[in-house]
C-alpha cells in the first residue's frame, strides 16, 4: 500500500504491518489514509476473517502521530477533523488483535485500545504521553483506558504521562498476555486462526455485542444480544454448526 504500511492476507488473517521502524512506527496522514484504505478491504472482503495489527522492528509496535507533521493542519479544527486512524480501526467489522512489540505511545497506544484483543511482548511500554507536550489524547484515550484498566489506574496514565511496562499492564488489563518477543507474531497468528475458523457472522456479532455491552444500560444490553442471537441463529453457519455437531465433524462455516 505504501512503503510505510503494508497490508497481507495469509489464511483468512488479514495483517496491517507499520512499517517504519527507523521513526519507531510514528503514524504520517498518509499512513493514517492507507489503514483507513486496509481497513475498508478488511470489511467488504470475504476472504478475511480476523485481523493483526502490529509494527516492524522489534523497538516499537507505534509511537504514536508524527510529531513532526502536525503543525501542517492549518487550524486546530483542521487537526480535529483529520482522518483517525483510531476511528478506522474501530470501525472494522471484522476481529482485531493488537500484538504489541514494544512502544505503544499515544496515538500507538490508542491504536492498541482501537483492537479488540491486545497481547504483548514482554519488551512492549505503554504511555500516554501528550500531558507532556502540552495536549491529551484524541483518538478514545481514556474512554479506551477507563473501560480496560479502571478510573484510578487510567488517571494515573493519563494525567502523569509515565510509562508503564508489559508486567504492570497485564495486571491492570490493559494486555491479555505477555510472551517472549520472538513468541508474539506466532501467538498473535494463532489466535487469529483460531477466531477466522469459527462462524464469522457469529464473531462479528459478538464484536457487536461487546461494543453494546459497554455504551448501552444493562438490560437494553440483554435485549439486543438477544436480537443479535436469533439474528445469527438464522444463518446457514448455524445450522451448518447443529448439523456438525450431530455428525460429530468439524462444521464448515461460509459467512451465509
């Protein structure tokens, strides 16, 4: 796609590789365009059923936007209204995973919160710096944090800037696990084919559900997931999953 962002499909696994490690993966708006680009394919194509995204080079999974680009936007509201990468990612219709392989700063860090699953080796850093540099985060930061890690350990990111390491983000919740560097992209892969092996009209609902789950009251929450659950139960794949069970086979799911 451009020689910053790379974008591959192996096996129904879709990966968005930032690929500028010499500037520790930092985000340009031309970057931010090419993962909106990815991120369209990834929703209208078939052929992917779950997605990685992670960054090149073993120092930095994304330090962020360009610092250097953004007194280019020629108002504030000009920068306000720029194409998000956070935004795009959100808006996948398809599973997200996050393996994170060393600095998550920033916008890199809300790019990580953007997934719906977050691994991490045991080299990666998480901070959100920009109280540091005079600004806060814009891309769902601490919506993004107060929902993984609690109000109390979010102020604490947000309104100091410090970093915290692999170790205290699994205990706080911030990652799901931590592997061995050299682990990561294998247990990234993994993961990701086991979730494109099952129905995927049923994972992208269930992404769905997650999402109500947190912006809707608990029992409209119950309700929709209801809907959402005879929605899926009508598909073929469901039926294709009664009958395998019965058959005691291995179904095989066709996104119908």
């Amino acid at each position: 796609m451009t020689g910053t962002l790379r974008f591959t499909i192996d096996d129904q696994v879709a990966t968005i590789l930032i690929d500028r490690p010499d500037k520790l993966n930092a985000m340009t708006p031309e970057m931010a365009d090419a993962l909106v680009v990815a991120v369209t394919e990834c929703n209208t194509s078939d052929a992917i059923r779950c997605v990685i995204v992670t960054g090149a080079g073993d120092r930095a999974f994304c330090a962020g936007s360009d610092i250097t680009t953004l007194d280019a936007y020629a108002t504030a509201w000009d920068f306000r209204n720029r194409a998000d990468y956070c935004d795009a990612l959100r808006a996948c219709r398809k599973p997200v995973i996050a393996a994170v392989n060393g600095y998550a700063l920033g916008g890199g860090l809300e790019t990580a919160l953007a997934c719906d699953i977050r691994i991490a080796s045991a080299t990666a850093r998480f901070a959100a710096p920009e109280i540091k540099l005079g600004w806060i985060g814009g891309g769902g930061m601490a919506a993004g944090l107060a929902h993984s890690i609690g109000m109390s350990n979010a102020a604490m990111m947000l309104l100091t800037g410090d970093m915290i390491d692999a170790e205290r983000a699994l205990a706080w919740g911030l990652v799901s696990e931590v592997l061995a560097p050299d682990a990561l992209l294998p247990r990234a892969q993994e993961i990701a084919r086991t979730i494109a092996s099952r129905a995927p009209i049923a994972a992208e609902t269930a992404k769905l559900n997650l999402a109500a789950a947190f912006s809707m009251p608990h029992d409209k929450a119950i309700e929709y997931e209801r809907d959402l659950q005879a929605i899926c139960f009508a598909t073929d794949d469901a039926r294709e999953g009664r009958a395998a069970f019965a058959e005691k086979r291995v179904p095989i799911f066709r996104r119908r």
